[in-house]
C-alpha cells in the first residue's frame, strides 16, 4: 500500500503529468515524421524500380520492332537473351498486336496467347515482381508489346530495412527527446518542488525554513512571499514562547512568595550547573538549556502544600510522596510547551540517584540524561550550603565531603569530579540568603 500511495502521489504531480503529455506529443509528432518519411521513401524506390523497368522495356521494343514486323525470330531471340541477362529480370517475352507470344524466355509459352499482356502492374512490394508493359511502335503504329517480369525481392527486402532503421530512429528519437523534456521541466519545477518541501517542513513547525528566491518571476515572487510569512511566522513563535517563558518564570516566582526559604536557590542552582557544564567542556547549547532547567526545576513545588513546604521537622512518608511529586507537577506544567521539552524532561530526572534509589521513576546511571545529573549534583549542593527549617546549613568543605562520599552512589563520578574541580576554583560560596526545603 504504500508503494501504491507513492506511485499515486508521483503520477498526480505537475512535474508528472507536463512530462507525460509533452512525452505523448513528442511520440505522435515523431510517428508522424516517421510515417511520412517511410512513404515518401517508399515512393521513391518504387518509382527508381519503375523507371529501370520501363527503360528496359522500352529499348527491348524499339530493337524488337523491325525483327516483329519481318518476322525474324533468331533476332527477336537474341534481343529477349539479352534483355535477360540484365539484373532481376525475371522473363521477358515480345507480343503480337494479336495477343500471341512470338518469343519468350520461356520457349514453352511461344505460341500462346498472352490475355493479360496489357494490365497495369500491381504494388511491386506485395507481389515480390513487377510487370512492365511497352507498346511496339512501327511507322506510327502498334505492331506487338513488349512485357518484362521483373524481381522486386529487393525492394521488398530495402523496405524492411527502411522500416528497422525507422523505429530505432523513432525510438532514440524519442527516448532522447523525452529524457530532455524531463530534465528541462524537472530543472523549471525544481524551485516550486523547493516550496512544497519546505512547507511541509513548516507544517512541521521548522519555522526556520526559507528557500532561495531562483526561477521564473512568479516563482521569485512565490519564494519571496514564502520567505516574509516564514519569517513573519518565526517571529510571532518567538514572542509566543517569550510570552509563554515568561509566564513560567512568573509562576516559578511564586514558589519563593510561597516558601521564604526558596529565595535566589534556583538562581543559584542554574548558576552551578552552568559552571558545572562548562568544566566538562560542554556547548553553550547545552549549557544554555541547563541554565534554563536550573531555574525552572522547582517549578512544580507551586503545587505542594506550603505546610509541607515550611515544615521545620522531617517529612512523614505521606508527606515526602507529596513533595516527591514536584518533579513530575513541574513536568506536566510545561508539556505544552513543545520548545521546552528537553528542559521538562531534565527538571523530570533532578531527584534520580546515580546508583537507582531516586524518584519518580527509580532511574539509575546512564538512565538519566547528563543534564539531569548535573542539575541533580547543583541543587544538592545549593541545599545542603543553604538554611533548612529543621538544621542551619552545612559548611562549604562539609557539603564537598558529602558530595566525594556520595560518589559513585548519590552522583556521577565524571559530574563529581568536574564540579569539586569547579567549587575549588570559585572557593567558599557566600552566605545564603535564600532558605530552601529540599529533598536531597
């Protein structure tokens, strides 16, 4: 079925039919030619064949005239010998005005009557033979006719091959007149494929797309105008999205009106994971996004309770299923998103563990994306260096052996060591001023 449908589409279009019909023009026109050209071809090698024919004919009966009249068959023999040995003649035979055969080549038909000396010849190339006929002319009067047999197998065998050359003419003829037809209207088309293509791509949401504005000047003007509405399209996405960030980041805001201790923590997170990034030698693409997850990865705590949030003892389990949820809350809040898919599915994976025992989804190792490992690595470190509700912060040499023992179980051993490489060359963090309630 889909080969079917591919055939479908190739013979329903443009490029297609316009190759068709100027292929079907060019077979007509070229059989056509053909046909006139067989025909007049034909024409003149019969008409060459006639005309020796008739020449022959006519000097055998301007000899045969005065042997005829005297009636001297030696000479009307010696004159039909040698009109025999002429090329391709078959018989020859010398006619009184009376219808009776006075010399033949055939000497058993001397004698008889000839009844159909006189009928026209018929088409030499059905019959393989052609009959001549010449009237004998003595003193202005008829005496006999002369009548020739003579062979036209090679007339039969000449037009065969007119007709062999013909078709391989035809064909090459046709084959190479097509071939071009179908380049030229593939190189005429080729922008207006160029358009098809590239607006399906933005029926893909590629909105980048633009094509070069080649061809005739309806398709320039086509490319130019596809060109401002992609681009017009472009720019109307990017301030939707602008929009759309903006609004998360709002919404993001709200957390910390909703928990004081979450103040500058995503700030800070996105500021870690970028050096982090950075010390592994990674894109600014990459780092980019990243810096985009750091600050959006609490983003689901605006559906945790604030009396969770704010608890200044350790959570009950019910508790920590609630908060354990903010991933996924955060994750589901931007799945309109399409342009912030990669960074939903990091905020996603920044509770994993290394070694499996993370949630929401258990993922372990190579599991959980690089991103996610870092970003998982950052906020940890934001946490313990910051003030809980239930403990003071941790020192910045404390919080690094927490990180070097979690090595291999909690973190990623790569990420590890490029963040201790990267703590060491910023040094002692500042005081936090932001509090935050995480779950590390």
């Amino acid at each position: 079925m889909p080969r079917f449908r591919r055939a479908l589409l190739v013979t329903s279009s443009i490029k297609f039919r316009l190759a068709a019909l100027f292929c079907v023009v060019t077979l007509v026109l070229a059989a056509l030619a053909a046909l006139a050209l067989y025909h007049h071809q034909r024409g003149i090698m019969i008409n060459r064949l006639r005309t020796r024919a008739t020449a022959l004919a006519a000097n055998l009966a301007v000899n045969a005239a005065p042997a005829l009249i005297a009636g001297d068959q030696m000479q009307l023999s010696v004159l039909v010998a040698t009109a025999m040995q002429n090329p391709g003649v078959l018989s020859a035979a010398i006619v009184d005005h009376q219808g009776v055969v006075r010399m033949h080549s055939n000497i058993r038909e001397i004698g008889r009557r000839l009844e159909r000396a006189a009928a026209p010849a018929t088409d030499p190339a059905a019959q393989a033979h052609l009959r001549p006929t010449e009237p004998i002319i003595f003193n202005g009067k008829g005496v006999g006719t002369v009548v020739l047999d003579i062979d036209a197998s090679d007339l039969a065998a000449g037009l065969w091959k007119l007709r062999i050359g013909l078709l391989l003419g035809f064909l090459m003829v046709t084959t190479g007149v097509c071939l071009l037809f179908v380049r030229l209207i593939d190189r005429f088309l080729r922008p207006l494929d160029t358009l098809v293509q590239a607006a399906g791509r933005v029926g893909r949401g590629e909105l980048s797309v633009r094509v070069p504005e080649v061809g005739g000047r309806e398709i320039r003007n086509l490319a130019r105008s596809f060109n401002r509405m992609t681009a017009g399209l472009s720019a109307a996405k990017a301030r939707i999205e602008q929009g759309y960030l903006e609004a998360v980041m709002t919404l993001a805001a709200t957390v910390e009106v909703k928990d004081p201790y979450t103040r500058g923590h995503c700030d800070r997170v996105a500021y870690y994971s970028e050096q982090v990034a950075r010390q592994m030698g990674l894109d600014d693409a990459f780092c980019s996004e990243l810096r985009l997850a750091g600050a959006l990865h609490d983003l689901g705590k605006v559906g945790v309770a604030h009396e969770i949030l704010c608890k200044p003892g350790p959570l009950d389990p019910d508790e920590f299923a609630e908060m354990a949820r903010h991933p996924m809350i955060a994750w589901k809040i931007l799945e309109p998103a399409k342009f912030l898919a990669s960074v939903r599915e990091i905020i996603l994976v920044h509770h994993e563990r290394y070694d499996g025992s993370g949630y929401p989804n258990r993922l372990k190792g190579d599991q959980i994306s690089l991103a996610g490992r870092i970003l998982s690595l950052a906020d940890a470190y934001d946490s313990m260096t910051s003030d809980r509700p239930y403990r003071r912060r941790l020192g910045h040499q404390q919080a690094l052996a927490i990180i070097k023992e979690g090595k291999g179980r909690q973190f990623d051993p790569e990420v590890t060591e490029a963040f201790l490489a990267t703590a060491a060359a910023m040094g002692e963090p500042p005081t936090a001023t932001s509090r935050s309630r995480e779950a590390c």
